[in-house]
C-alpha cells in the first residue's frame, strides 16, 4: 500500500511539476501558443474606467490589437512600452469592423475621459467589404445614409452596435493558464468535441444573414473538395474556421477587395469616405490626434501567403501584388491614414492565419510609433 501511495504520489508531483514548467516555458515563449487565452472579457464600461491615468491613447481595430490579450506580444502592449510618456487604453474587440471601431469611439470620447491620441488600426483583408452587400442593387442611385446590412445601418454608431465579450466561468479558467489551455485545446478539443466539416456545417452557414457569392450546392461542392487533412486542421480549430467559412460563400472574396468593378470601387469609396471624415471630425472636435493605420493582408503581398489561402482555406486564386485600391485611394486622400509600405515579412504573420505574430506587431509599433514623431 505504501508503495502505491509513494507510485502515485511521484506521478502527482511529476504532472504539477511538469505544468509548472510549461507554464514558465509558455510565458516566456508565448510567440508559440498565439491563440491561447487571448480572448476574455471584453466590457467597453470597464475598459474606459481603466483608462483614467494622464495623458491618454486610445487604440482601436479588430482582432489585430485585441490579439494576444495583455501579452508581451500585443500590439497596444509594445506600443504601451514605446510611449513612454502616456497610457494606451485598449479600445479593441475581435470580429469587429469599422463601423464597430466608430461607435467604440463614440462611447469612449463622450465618457468623461479625455483622449491626447487616437490610434485606428484596420485590417486590408476584411474592414472594406461592406459594397459587395450592394450588389444586384441598383447601387449608383442608393442613399447612402439607408445603406444597411442584415437590417442594420452601417453608418448607426448609437450605443446597441457596441459588442461585449462575457465569457462563462469554465471559458475565463480554462483561458487563464497555458497549461489549462493546452490540455483543453489539444486534447479535450482535438480529440472530444471537434467540428465536423459536413454539409450540415455548409448549411449552418448558408442559414445566416450573409453575401453569398455562389449557391449551397457549390459551396458543398468545394467542400467536398477540400482535402481530408485541411479538415482535420479545421475542426481541431488549428486552421482559422471564419476564413474558411468565408471561401466557401464567396470564394472570389480577395479578387473584388483588392480590385472590384469601377463602380463598385466608387461605392467602396464612398462608404470608406464617410467612415473617416466621421471619425476625423470627432477627433478634431474633441482635440484628439487621430491617426489611423491600415494593416496589410498578407494575401496581396506573398506568394506563400496566396498558396496559403488557396490550398488550406479554399479561396479561387488571386495573383495581383500590392497596396489593394481602396488601400491606394485613402493613403493618397488622407493625411492621417498611413499603409506600412515593405514593413513587413511572410514571417510576420502566424502561420495557418491571417493576424501578426510578436514580430510583426512589433513592426507595426514601430512604423505606427515613428508616425507620431515625425508629425
């Protein structure tokens, strides 16, 4: 009996042991585990309450500054590390897109705290999208203020377009270590509760309120395509799931962002136009230095990064290089929006993803952080 207790016990204090030093390990390499444990509560309310120190920067955008949480590896965080003087509040929320971006804004300026700077940063690959909803429409002659997607105004930016993140208790534990996290993510997930990639999974998506640019039946046909191990990556949650589910109803999508129909590119611009002299006359009239940075996806930029979403995510082929149009026009009209023109590198980007890792973000710091000393 003892003998047992003794056997179990070296076995007991080998797992704590071991956790604890993957635990250490993680922590110091967190550029290998990216998507563990950054996405926790998210309440806009407590993060202006937050933001209460003197000299004040908000940041705002997407998954792209939320990414990594409060890891060394966050964009706001190395931002926070470069200026010195101020505090960077964390304005961002996953999934969101600008219109989201603007009525965080909102919130956050008409709070009773006052922002020295602004920061926006947008996404190439997917904060323009909004035209290809005008489609079949007789477009030319839309009023823009009515332009709505799935019955919502995109140009609303009242309080009811402000999304928070609560997640249950067993998500903020298993998300508050790595070692939690592994053993959820690459045992329990993996191997337990994986997604089947089916046509009940096409159908589920073809139930929501969405652009569709083929039909169910397509959509199931490049399913059927899509090879047995992409599957395995997808359902175990290794490859990222949304793109997938987006080449699957609109595998042209990267085609028409980066050069849509003439007059869908004036659209384009016109939604674009009116986000940001939104956002631009909100900053002037609460004194705030506004800049706004256009992150680059990396399918206009690698020849990698196209491989990649054709083969493992199922997009048609897209072979233009560059700064998209849409991408093209701002820069040239604005003077606060900046594009890291050949900044960044395919080993920026996580792989089997679209975000940046540590490096990368680490990049779009410094070109972001050099922007407001040169002005």
């Amino acid at each position: 009996m003892r003998s047992l207790i003794k056997y179990l016990s070296i076995i007991f204090v080998s797992i704590i042991s071991s956790f604890i030093i993957f635990e250490i390990y993680a922590n110091y390499r967190s550029d290998l585990f990216p998507s563990y444990g950054w996405q926790q509560n998210n309440i806009l309310e407590k993060k202006i309450d937050k933001c209460n120190k003197n000299k004040k920067i908000g940041v705002f955008g997407d998954s792209f500054v939320e990414y990594f949480g409060s890891d060394q590896n966050n964009l706001v965080e190395i931002l926070d590390h470069k200026f010195e003087n101020y505090n960077l509040c964390n304005f961002g929320m996953s999934g969101d897109s600008i219109n989201h971006y603007i009525s965080r804004f909102v919130k956050v300026v008409e709070s009773n705290i006052k922002l020295d700077k602004a920061i926006f940063f947008i996404y190439e690959g997917n904060d323009f999208y909004e035209f290809r909803y005008a489609k079949g429409e007789n477009f030319q002659y839309m009023d823009l203020n009515n332009f709505k997607i799935n019955g919502n105004n995109i140009f609303d930016y009242s309080d009811k377009f402000i999304i928070d993140r609560k997640l249950p208790f067993y998500k903020n534990l298993i998300k508050s270590t790595y070692s939690i996290n592994f053993i959820y993510r690459e045992i329990i997930k993996k191997y337990f509760f994986k997604k089947k990639i089916d046509h009940y999974f096409v159908k589920n998506i073809y139930s929501e309120d969405k652009y569709f640019e083929v039909n169910l039946n397509q959509a199931i046909s490049r399913m059927e395509k899509t090879p047995l191990e992409i599957k395995e990556l997808l359902s175990a949650d290794i490859l990222n799931v949304n793109f997938y589910k987006l080449a699957l109803r609109n595998p042209n999508y990267f085609k028409e962002i980066f050069n849509p129909d003439p007059k869908l590119l004036e659209l384009q611009k016109k939604i674009a136009i009116k986000y940001f002299n939104y956002i631009n006359k909100k900053c002037e009239k609460y004194a705030i230095d506004c800049k706004i940075v256009i992150i680059p996806t990396d399918m206009f930029l690698f020849e990698k990064a196209k491989i990649k979403y054709q083969k493992k995510f199922m997009f048609n082929e897209q072979n233009e290089y560059g700064k998209s149009k849409i991408v093209n026009f701002l820069t040239e009209y604005y003077g606060n929006i900046y594009y890291p023109s050949n900044i960044l590198k395919y080993s920026d980007y996580i792989k089997n993803d679209m975000h940046l890792n540590g490096k990368g973000n680490q990049n779009i710091a410094n070109f972001t952080y050099d922007l407001f000393k040169i002005n």
